[in-house]
C-alpha cells in the first residue's frame, strides 16, 4: 500500500478534490480507476465540498471565541460580559423643561407624578418624552405654579415575570431591543397577591455584595435584549418559588429626538390639564445601542480601569463607556500642562456634530466621575481648542486626458480636501500630514500633473472690548523665524486700538517682530506702528502671549490670528484640534 498522505493544509474546494484524487489514485486499492467518472467525480465533490465547508465554520467559529476577531454582536456581547463590561443600551435624550400649571382653586402645592409623559415633534414625528421620578410644583411668591424639569425621551414599559423554581432554564429577558436599560426600575414582590414589594437596585461594588443584598445585574443576549439576573444567595439575594418580578424602563427612539426643543403635556399634572412648557435645555444625549466596534474597543479598556479614574487613560474609558455624545475625548495630567498644574487632571471633550459641549453635557460627564474619581484629584472638563488649516491649493492638470471642465476639477480638489478633514482631521490625536494630503489631491483625477499647496494656520477668540485682558495660546508647533527681523510668522484680521497718546486707530492688525508681538495699520503703502509690544512669541513651543490686549472694536467681535509653522506637518498636543473648514479651501486649477 503506499505511503502517500492527504495534504490538510489546502483548504480551498479545488484544492481539496485534487489531493483527494491524488491521495486515492496512490491506493493500490483504486489502482487504474478513473477518477473522472461521473459516479467517483460526484462522490469526489461531496466530499471536497462537506470539507470546504467544515473548514469555514470551524474558522468562522475561532474567530467569534476572541473579541478582538468576532463579528457577530452576541459573540462580542457574550466576550465582553466576561470583562464584566455590558455594551449600553439605547439612550433617550434628556431635556430640561420649565412647566408652569394653572390649577383651579388655591392647592398649596401640585404634584407631579413619575413617569407624567410630555411629547414633542421632530420631522413630523411625535417623541416621548417622561419624568423619572415625581416633583413637587409650589406656588412662587407671584402665585404661580412653576417648576423646572428633567425629562427622558422614551414610553413608560411594564414587564412582568413570575419565578419558577422547577423551571430550570427560566430567564428574565426584556423582549423590546429599545429598552433604556439605565432607566429600568427593578421590583419583587413575594407573590402576585401579595401587595408588599420590595426595590432592586443595579449592583455596583462587587465586593459590598452581601447574600441578603436587593440587586439585580444586566447583561445583553441575543439580539440586542437585556436580561435582568439575580443573585444566588451568595451574591446578591435570591428568588424564591412564586416571586413576582416587575421591570419598569423606558422604550426610546435614540438619536431621533435629539434637538427637540418644543414641548407640550400628553397628561394632566396633578389633575390640572391648563398646563404651558418652555424650555430650558433642549433635548441632547439620545444614542443608538452601542456598536459592536465600540463595545471591541471599550470593553477591554474599561476593565483594566476596573471601574475606578485613577490613569488618564481611565478618564477616557469611562467616559467612552457612559456618554455616548462623546465623539472624541483627551485627557491629561496637569502636571503635562503648558504651565502645571498639580492635583488636576483635564478632559476635553469633543460631542458629535458640535466643537464644544453644552453646560448640561459638561454636568453629565462630572456626574459620572465623582464617585469614581480619587479624593484628591479633581477632573476639570475643558474646551478643545480648535485651530483651522486653511489651504491654497495650485494644481496643474491636461486638460486634453479629461472630459472634465477646470472648475469639475477643482470641485474634486475641493472635495478630496474634505473627505481628508472627515477621515484624517477633526479629532484629537490626528496629525496633519501636508505629503499625505498632496498625494490625494495629485489622485482626484487622472487628467492631474502636479499640485502645490500652501497653508496658513490660525485659531479665532472673541476679546473683551470693555476691559484689558492677557489671552496665551499654545500653538505646539514651532513658528517660522529664519532670521531676525523675519515678518508674517504672525498676523491677524483686523480691529481698532489706542496707541500710548490715546489716539484711535481702525484697521489694525497684529504682527510679530523678533519675538515681540506689535500693533500696525497700513496707510496706502505705509506701515504706521500703533503699540510696539502687546505680547511676546516662543518661536520654539508656538506659544503666543498678548498682555492687557484691549481692542476698541472688531468686526463680528472675533479676531483670528494666523500661524506660520516651521514644519508641514503638524502635531496637536493635548486639547489641540487641527480642522479644515470648506470656506476655507481655495483651490486654482492651470491648464498645461
């Protein structure tokens, strides 16, 4: 009999029917059989076929065990339920709305019930929105009944389960995917005929878990539902025969109500129906269920913070986990700051489709750190600080290899430009690359030949115009100075000022010379210096400082200053943000 051996290393159909062929046509027991044959090619396939098959399951199958290589959302949920990490849930977006209620008679107060619905309309489509806990209304000294309120977009649900103890396998799963599971209100009571019911709370500390503990853990299973799991006596009490389960939560729509900002009651409030609302924060925080790429790139992370902000990278995680209008976040010590600053450490946060956040975002994020955050360390939440590329981009191209007009060629210029800022730009951490950004513009079309870009950097603040104030800016890049007396590595747009004799001046601008920051206007070709030192620049660091900076006036009330950096490429440090507005591109096309 030979000795020849089936090679296992192919796996591809071909592959495996022709090693077969040949394993089999070495057997001296199918010596001079055709192989090719209608009735052995057909048994041949099926084999080759069931093999080709097993082996893409199989891989398919080691792939889903690693959450670093699994693509289907229960393998990641059930992968990252062992990092003790339970991907969120869809949010409802939260408003604060002022409700004023006109009552018959004189109440001495009114009382609004939890779970009182209002709704409001966004694109024609009626949201939701409820109170997550009852307010009392009092009458104010003008004898009205007015009150400030927190709403969550989402319908009041109510799922109830009854334990079975023979039943081996029962489980507690909310069966709407769209459950708010941060909303869910967990109650048992002994039995269904028993009135007495007691609250289950989501459990937190681990280790402060007694057996006689009234909490319930989350877990996402299949398809995006939550399951509601309780202790067994030893962790957390347990249920007995005959218990009564009831979970409360709200059923949201996520992002959609995002914005709403016109409100009006779907129910009475304390019995009175002559109810108005205004708002005082609109709607804001509304999310989708966390996507399976995010839940790969937070689990791990937010276990090895083990819950608790003690790193930087702690910082991140946590709010990674918990606030979904977080797009991009960066977080340092203060001891990393341009000047440091002990015992802080700083997060700046960028919220989707906005450059900073609102005053109720910003309370949100503090919430969420200080039970979590160490005593002596305080989280200071800070803007990013956004400074803008402008490019001047020359490009030459034949118009012979193209259909296309010059300005069809510009219109792609324009649009790789912008396609560069969405996928390379606008968050932290993310270099400007100048060759990478030419290379893509030289491939917009084929009919290109070469490109030149040239750039201006510059950041924009609103000054004060009624008192003196010192404004610093930490560029990070360093500032061109290739030898002293060098103009423009600053400048600036336009506003009034005083010289030292108090004479007014329009059309002032600001430049740097040898280090010093100074005020001129331009009288036809004339240079007039209005202040000769309002500041100094770090040509080194790209720190720029203007002391008691007082403009008289400024059109717009926003100055821009520009930059010119030493380097192409430039690297944002800390709450730096590089990003390319469209109003900024300028592209001219040549004909050669």
């Amino acid at each position: 009999m030979s000795t020849e051996k089936l090679d296992v290393t192919d796996l591809d159909f071909d592959q495996i029917k022709d090693n077969l062929k040949s394993f089999l046509g070495n057997q001296t027991v199918f010596s001079g059989y055709d192989f090719t044959a209608s009735g052995l090619n057909t048994i041949l396939n099926v084999l080759a076929y069931n093999t080709h098959y097993n082996s893409f399951y199989l891989n398919m199958i080691a792939n889903e065990m690693y959450l670093g290589s699994a693509s289907i959302r229960n393998s990641v949920a059930s992968k990252a339920a062992m990092l003790n990490y339970t991907p969120r849930s869809h949010v409802g977006a939260s408003a604060t709305i002022n409700v004023t209620v006109v009552p018959t008679g004189d109440p001495s107060f009114i009382t609004c019930d939890k779970f009182t619905k209002f709704s409001s309309t966004i694109g024609g489509k009626q949201y939701v929105f409820s109170t997550l806990q009852a307010f009392q209304i009092d009458k104010n000294l003008a004898g009205a009944y007015v009150k400030q309120m927190d709403v969550r977009e989402g319908v009041p649900s109510v799922y109830t389960f009854t334990k079975d103890t023979s039943d081996k396998e029962q489980r507690f799963v909310l069966p709407n995917s769209n459950v708010d599971i941060s909303t869910a209100e967990v109650t048992v009571k002994v039995s269904p005929s028993d009135a007495t019911s007691y609250a289950y709370e989501k459990a937190g500390d681990f280790t402060a878990i007694s057996g006689t503990a009234n909490i319930y853990f989350t877990s996402e299973v299949s398809n995006g539902r939550y399951e509601i799991q309780f202790g067994d006596g030893s962790i957390g009490r347990a249920l007995t025969h005959g218990n009564q389960v009831q979970i409360r939560a709200l059923v949201c729509n996520g992002e959609g109500p995002n914005g709403a900002s016109t409100f009006k009651a779907l129910d009475a409030v304390g019995g009175f129906d002559n109810i108005s609302i205004s708002t005082s924060t609109a709607a804001y925080g509304g999310a989708e269920r966390e996507s399976i790429e995010s839940v790969k790139f937070n689990a791990p992370k937010t276990f090895s913070s083990q819950r608790r902000a003690v790193t930087v990278e702690d910082y991140k995680a946590l709010i990674f986990a918990n606030f979904p209008d977080a797009e991009s976040i960066q977080s340092w010590g203060g001891e990393t700051s341009a000047t440091p600053v002990y015992g802080k450490v700083y997060i700046a946060i960028k919220p989707k489709g906005a450059e900073f956040l609102t005053t109720a975002q910003r309370k949100t994020v503090i919430a969420l750190l200080s039970d979590r955050k160490m005593v002596a360390i305080e989280p200071v939440i800070t803007d990013p600080i956004i400074y803008k590329v402008q490019p001047t981009v020359t490009v030459k191209y034949d118009s012979a290899a193209t259909t296309g007009s010059s300005s069809a060629i510009a219109a792609k210029v324009k649009t790789t430009i912008q396609n560069y800022n969405s996928t390379d730009l606008r968050l932290f951490d993310t270099n400007f690359k100048f060759s990478k950004l030419l290379t893509k513009i030289d491939k917009s079309d084929d009919s290109i030949k070469n490109s030149l870009m040239t750039l201006k950097i510059y950041t924009s603040f609103i000054p004060s115009l009624l008192t003196a104030v010192t404004y610093r800016f930490y560029f990070n890049n360093a500032i061109a100075h290739p030898f002293d007396g060098y103009l423009g590595a600053i400048s600036s747009s336009s506003f009034t000022y005083r010289d030292t004799a108090g004479t007014l001046y329009d059309a002032c601008k600001m430049e740097d010379y040898n280090g010093l920051i100074r005020v001129y206007r331009m009288e036809g070709t004339i240079k007039t210096i209005i202040r000769n030192n309002i500041g100094s620049i770090d040509y080194t660091t790209g720190q720029v400082i203007l002391v008691a900076f007082a403009p008289q006036a400024i059109t717009n009330n926003i100055v821009h200053i520009y930059f010119e950096p030493v380097e192409e490429d430039m690297i944002p440090v800390r709450e730096l943000i590089f990003q390319i507005l469209d109003s900024d591109i300028t592209v001219n096309v040549t004909d050669v």
